[in-house]
C-alpha cells in the first residue's frame, strides 16, 4: 500500500518549493550581510552606461521615491554651505541640478562617464549650471568646491575611499563631502571604510515606505 497519493507528493513538494523560494536574505539585518559577504563594488563601462539612459533604464530616478535623497543633499547643502561652489560626482541627467537651483549656489559643475547622460543633462538647460563628461578616477581640475557630492555613484568605483581622498584636494578649506547611497549589504561595508577615512559630521536615513526602499545620506569631511 503507497505511503502518499500522487496528489499529496505533488502538494508536497510543492511547498518545498515554495519554502527554498522564500526570500531569506531579505530578513538578514544589512550589518551582517556586510560583515560576511565579499565587497563588490563594480565599474561599468561608458558604453553600458549610455546605452541604459538611452533606453531609458535611469529613468526611475526622476520618480516620487527618489525625492527623500534629492531633498536631503539640497537640506545639507542648504544648512552647511548655502552659498556653495558644488562638484556633483556622478551627476547622471542632472536631477540634482534641478533641486539645487533653487538655492543660492554660487555654481554647480556635473561630471559624469555617459555622455548620453550628460546630453541629456545640458539639454534641461538648468541655468549657471556646468556639465562635463569625465571619469571621476582621471578627473583633474584646478577648481575648488565647497561641496563635493557622491550621489549614488560609489557602488561603481572599485576604491571609493581612495577616489574621495584623491578629490579632498579639490575641496575649499572647511568643505565638504555628501554621500548617498541606497541601503543594502555591499554599502555597508563601504560605509565601514568611509567612516574609517573620514569625520562623518551627520547622516539620515531614508525610508520610502510604499516601497520598503532606504537611503543614508551622510556629510563627511576629510580628517
Ligand atoms: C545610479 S546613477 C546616479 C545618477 C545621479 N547621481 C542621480 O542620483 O541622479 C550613477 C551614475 O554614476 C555615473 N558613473 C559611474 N561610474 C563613473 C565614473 N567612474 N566617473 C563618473 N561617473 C560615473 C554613471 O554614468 C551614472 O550616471
């Protein structure tokens, strides 16, 4: 006589399926993720990266969810350097820009590897504001800024660290970094290392409740 019906077995192993589906990860707290999973920071090429704004992929970024983050930088620039000459490191379509303009900057330069990106960018026509296609690790200028802005750009860089260091020289005396990146494990661990590197003078977090999604955004400067 058979232990099971064919049904049952098919229940059965339906459920395991449906247990080996159940998203694990997601219940690990962010620090131990970080603390046991290799760092992973990639760079993508300029080709990849103007083929997604082409298509559209980064579209999303002018999206409701996005605000926290834009409306946080704009906050810091706001409260630590209102007059501020500011580097955006990584700017994409010039979103930031937007946000900025409506303060008292004294200039805005954008920098970014696309220059699908950064057409898109000059093409918003965003006055006083400055677009420069440049990879920030061969960056050079002789210009300082007040604040130097890492807006979801450091998952790309292989040393964000070193890239940092390498800019504090392009930073005024008294000036600034502010960082954000999205909440997830291989941030962490670059967190870890920034706060290692540098004075963190604050940082929030953002949660986009609809979406579950978080941000920190953190002011640093060099020690
Ligand atoms: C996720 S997007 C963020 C865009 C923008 N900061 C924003 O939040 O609206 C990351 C941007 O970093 C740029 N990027 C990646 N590696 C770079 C590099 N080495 N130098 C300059 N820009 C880079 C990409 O082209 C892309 O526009």
């Amino acid at each position: 006589m058979a232990l099971f019906t064919a049904n049952e077995l098919v229940g059965t192993a339906r459920l395991v399926k449906k247990i080996l589906e159940w998203p694990v990860h997601k219940f690990i707290p962010v620090a131990i993720k970080a603390a046991i999973l290799p760092r992973r920071n990639t760079s993508i090429s300029d080709q990849r990266w103007n083929r997604e704004y082409q298509s559209g992929e980064w579209e999303f970024l002018s999206t409701t969810k996005e605000v926290g983050r834009y409306s946080v930088i704009l906050g810091y620039c706001l409260h630590f350097k209102p007059t501020a000459r500011v580097l955006d490191v990584g700017c994409g379509t010039g979103i930031l820009a937007h946000w900025l303009s409506s303060a008292a900057i004294s200039s805005y330069l954008g920098i970014d590897l696309s220059a699908a990106a950064i057409e898109k960018a000059r093409q918003s026509t965003i006055e006083g504001a400055e677009f420069a296609v440049a990879d920030v690790t061969a960056f050079k200028t002789s210009r300082l800024f007040d604040v130097i802005v890492f807006n979801e750009i450091l998952y790309y860089l292989r040393t964000p660290e070193d890239e940092m260091r390498r800019l504090a020289q392009s930073l005024a005396p008294g000036g600034i970094f502010i960082v954000s990146m999205w909440h997830h494990a291989d941030g962490a661990s670059t967190w870890k290392r920034l706060r290692a590197g540098f004075e963190e003078l604050d940082c929030v977090r953002i949660a986009h409740t609809p979406s579950g999604l978080k941000w920190n955004v953190a002011v640093l400067r060099p020690r």
